[in-house]
C-alpha cells in the first residue's frame, strides 16, 4: 500500500509495510515458516533464497517497525539483548562507549561481562548531565548509549541536545525506546542515528513474545546490519514477527490507557502517606517534567515508587491480587516487581545504591485495564504494608 507521506501515527502503525497477500488477498501478512524457497531455474528466484536471509514475515515488521520509529529501514532480531549486541557489532577493538549509567541490568551485564573482553570500553554517566557526557567522551568514543526514561528510576535524557553533542564529537547516538515507544517518544526526530527497542515490551504488548529491533537512519549503518543479521543469524522467528506485527497494529490505542493509567496510579501513590516518593515523568515534581512534555507525547505506563524497607516492599508485592509479581512490561496486563531483587539483581549492590535503585523500591508496569480496579488492588495491598 502506498502510503501518504502526511498519515499520522495510527494509521502507519496499522498499514506501514502491510501488503495484502499477493497469491490470496489475504489482508494479513501470512506466517511464511518456511526455511527454504524454491527457485524458478539457476540463478532465478523471487527475491528470498534462505529465510536467515529474508523472511517476508519479518520484512513486513521490519517495514512497519521503520515507519513507526522514522526510521530509514528496520533489523528484527531473536530479542531486545540481540538487537543490542547488533549495535556493539558496529564497534572494534579498542573503542568506548558512553552508557546510561542506570541502563537496563541485561545491557550492563552484556557491556561489562561479555564485551569487555573483546577489547571494549564502557563508561556509565547520568546523560541526564549532557556536561558529564562530553567529559566522558575520549577520542576513542564511539556511540552514545542512552536509555530515556531509565529502568527504573525514570531519569530522562535530553534527546535534541545529546544528539547535537554527539554529531559534534562525530559519535552515533543510539537511544533504546523500549520503555517510551515510538508513541510517546521518536528518537530519530530528535537526530537519534539508531534506536533499539525489545520488542518484548510495548511493540508486542501481549507478553507472549521475546523480540528486539534495531532502527537506523544511514543507508551504510543498514547495509552493515543486513549483513550482522545474516552473518550472526539471531533472527526474530517469523511467528514472532507475526506477533509483533498484530500488536503493532494497536500501539497507539494502547499507549494512550498505559499513558493515563501510568499517570492516574503515579498521581494516587504520590499522595499515599506510606510512599516515600514516586518516580514518574508525568509528575510536576518530576525534575525533568518540563523536558518530559516537550519530548514525549504522554508520559508512558512505567513508574516507580519507594517504600522505605525491603519489608515494606515485600509486604506489598506478597499482597497484591490484581497486579501480578513478574519481570518484563509493556503488556496489557499490570506487573509489579522489585528491580534491586528482580530486574537489576545483576548490578552491583554499590551500583544500586550509587543511581537510587534501593531496597524500598517498588516498580509498575501499568497495564490497561480499568484504573479503579488497579487503584484498589494497590489501596488493598498498601493495606498490609
Ligand atoms: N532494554 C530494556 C530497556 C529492557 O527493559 C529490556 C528487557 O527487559 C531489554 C532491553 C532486553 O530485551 P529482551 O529481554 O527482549 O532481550
């Protein structure tokens, strides 16, 4: 379908990369599980000779993935950590990379257990500090990796100034999206060269699929990760693109109730007398609230909140009905879980302390189910606190 440059959000979300099927009509883009492709004679075929190499399963994500992300062009990979170590493929040894330093636990350990000893570099800054960042930068610096807003304490980075920083020092800026989505937030927009998402979150939204992507501008930084993504193989299956693709579909509904659920829940526990604070972008006690409006378009279903002990917290993630105790976000259904335990139990406990992650704190992912029933599961749970 050829699509109007002018269409919003929606309804790229719904159409971009979707083809009716060319043999049957069929509206959705089949599940091609297929690991081979006949050819019509020597050297003649239609484009797809091995599906490491194409998938059209996956090239329609990757079509639709692109469109959505304002993006030049989309990878698939077999999941969100995948798709970061396809932009460390970009570097050699010997470079540096500048880090969030409270980036998701799975990047860290990947930067500092398993890229290390390839002869890389990396240094964790709070890029909430653009100053910090340039004094970070060395002339070995390669990329600038940001997470905004961070897990889980919701720090934000400046999107237009850290890319602006970055062109100057000649570094590319990747930017993981995963906890905004390109509905609150495009990276590329703001000069991003790269974004990453796990698709495992928000993209599929359902929680039944583990994915990653990565987005780029540059025809020669697509070019690159066409060939890493045939050369290392970890390609998203086509059942999972399939999935992902149907969840693409209702991105944008879905973000607006995980928008105003987010902010109704951030708003209740902020006046709860046993929360001590709250971390959300969409508070006008946020530090970063007025950057958070002129950069993301809502305020994302992610919060955090700390309740002063390890006790407290157990107390409330044992009594919690509704909410369920689980890693992972993004899906339509609550989760609450516990970062210095769950999500970011691979950092240091110096690290922890060091960017806020204490034992008090409690993280949401809001889903979007009614907000009165989310409240009172809270107001129940907080009960026995
Ligand atoms: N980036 C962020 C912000 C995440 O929260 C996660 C997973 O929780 C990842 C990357 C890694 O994604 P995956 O679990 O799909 O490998």
């Amino acid at each position: 379908m050829k699509l109007d440059d002018r269409v919003h959000f929606s309804t790229l979300c719904i159409h971009a990369g979707q083809e009716p099927d060319p043999s049957t009509g069929a509206i959705i883009t089949p599940i091609f599980q297929t690991s081979t492709y006949v050819q019509d004679a020597l050297g003649e075929h239609k484009g797809y000779e091995y599906a490491r190499t194409q998938n059209p399963t996956r090239a329609a994500l990757e079509a639709n993935l692109a469109a959505i992300e304002a993006g030049g062009g989309a990878l698939a990979f077999a999941s969100g950590m995948a798709a970061i170590g396809a932009v460390a493929s970009f570097l050699q040894s010997g470079d540096h990379v500048v880090v969030t330093d409270n980036t998701y636990g799975g990047t860290f350990r990947l930067f500092e257990r398993v890229l290390r000893r390839y002869g890389l570099e990396f240094s964790y800054v709070d890029t909430s500090r653009l100053d910090l960042v340039e004094s970070a930068f060395t002339p070995t610096t390669k990329l600038l990796f940001v997470e905004t807003p961070t897990n889980p304490v919701m720090s934000l980075t400046d999107l237009g100034a850290a890319s602006e920083l970055a062109r100057r020092h000649r570094v590319k800026l990747v930017v993981d999206n995963t906890f905004a989505s390109p509905a609150i937030q495009r990276p590329i927009e703001f000069g991003a060269d790269m974004v990453i998402h796990s698709t495992t979150k928000y993209l599929n939204g359902h929680s039944d699929s583990v994915g990653g992507v990565v987005v780029a501008t540059a025809d020669e930084d697509l070019d690159w990760l066409r060939f890493y993504q045939n050369s290392a193989g970890a390609i998203l299956s086509p059942f999972d693109s399939w999935l992902v693709l149907r969840g693409t579909k209702t991105l944008a509904v879905r973000m607006t109730t995980h928008s105003a659920n987010g902010l109704a829940l951030a708003e209740y526990l902020a006046g709860h007398k046993k929360v001590r604070k709250v971390f959300y972008p969409g508070l006008p006690d946020h530090p970063q609230h007025e950057l958070a409006k002129r950069q993301m378009k809502g305020f994302g279903g992610m919060l955090s909140f700390d309740l002063g002990s390890l006790d407290a917290a157990r107390r409330l993630l044992n009594n919690v009905r509704l909410m369920a105790l689980a890693e992972s976000l993004g899906g339509v259904e609550s989760l609450i879980s516990h970062p210095a335990t769950m999500t970011h139990a691979s950092v240091p406990a110096d690290r922890r302390a060091a960017i806020g992650i204490t034992d008090g704190l409690v993280r949401i992912s809001a889903g979007i189910e009614d907000i009165e029933d989310l409240q009172a599961d809270l107001e129940q749970a907080l009960g026995a606190v």
